[in-house]
C-alpha cells in the first residue's frame, strides 16, 4: 500500500514538473561590439564570385533552450549599408535596378516557426520582406556556444546561411543564369538583457 502510494506521488511530482512553463530569455544582437555580421556572396557571370555585406542592421532573439522551438528572430536591415568593397558598384546595387534603398530603405526577417533538427542545429522559417516583396524563407541555423562574457554578461552566438532567388524579390537586373541566387551568411552574437 506504501509503495503505491509513494509511486503515485512521484507520478504526480513528475507530472508538475512537466508542466511547469519554460522560459526564453530576450537578447540584443551585439552591432555595436561587432560581434555580428550580415555578408552575402552571387557569382559574377559565372566567372567569379562577388562578396559583401550590409554593414548597419539591428535585431533581437529570444532563446529557451528547453524549447528552442519557441524562439523568435526579428531583424532590421538598412539596405542603404550595402557594402561589397566598390563604390561604384554599391551605387548600383542601392538602385531601382537591384535594392531600390530610396523606395526601401529597409529590409526586415521576422521568424515564423523554428524547426528543430538536434541541439545544436535547427531551422528557422520566417518572412523576409526586401525591396518591397515578402517571402518566406528558411535559415538554416547552428548554435555556436553560450556563457558569461568578461564584463559580467551573458552571451549567445549562432551562425545560419540561406539562399534566396533575385527573381523573388523583384530585383530586376539579369546578369545571366549563373548569377540568379544570392547566399546570405548571418553571425549572430545576442547579448542577454
């Protein structure tokens, strides 16, 4: 009769352990300190491969390890910060004929759902929303590490890569069948708030 009862209690004790709420904690991307970065790469009529970044963006996270499918992303991208190391072509790339950044002067990625794969890797679904267009896109993501930095914070970095096609988002020059996909790479380091 003891035993059952005992059984019965650490049933119960398990279930409201179970059900007790999980918690994500909110985290700043780390711009200032530079410890993040937004680059993309497109080859170049299939002869070589263009490179660069948008050097001013701001975002947000939330993280539960116990539930990383509960997560959310949301990032701001100044369009007019496009950076691939020539002026001239930069000009370019903020015209209507690429980024249009005087009509959309932003871009944003809002996440939608987090698929988890493992502990460390998972994906992330959300809306990017670049030259006026919104699509959904999926960021495949790895989980870096995380632990107290040596100010006294807390500090959590990932890095994630995706491709998404000219075509989708209404960026209307052609420079050939090689040179329709454009991969973005994201280094994200959040610190805790």
């Amino acid at each position: 009769m003891f035993a059952k009862k005992h059984l019965a209690v650490v049933a119960l004790s398990s279930l409201g352990l179970l059900a007790l709420p999980s918690f994500a904690d909110n985290y700043t991307i780390d711009t200032k300190g530079g410890h993040a970065s937004i680059n993309f790469s497109i080859k170049h009529l299939g002869y070589s491969v263009l490179t660069g970044r948008f050097d001013t963006f701001e975002g947000d996270f939330s993280y539960d390890p116990a539930k990383p499918e509960a997560s959310t992303v949301n990032v701001t991208i100044d369009t007019t910060s496009v950076n691939s190391n020539h002026a001239e072509r930069d000009k370019h790339l903020r015209s209507p004929d690429f980024l249009n950044v005087q009509k959309f002067p932003k871009a944003t990625f809002v996440s939608k759902k987090i698929v988890v794969d493992d502990k460390k890797e998972f994906d992330i679904v959300g809306d990017l929303t670049l030259n006026g267009v919104t699509k959904s896109v999926t960021i495949e993501v790895e989980k870096i590490g995380e632990g107290k930095d040596p100010w006294g914070g807390y500090r959590l970095g990932f890095e994630g890569e995706t491709e998404i096609k000219l075509k989708d988002f209404n960026i209307k020059m052609d420079l050939g069948p090689a040179s329709q996909v454009v991969k973005l790479e994201l280094n994200v380091e959040g610190i805790k708030k």
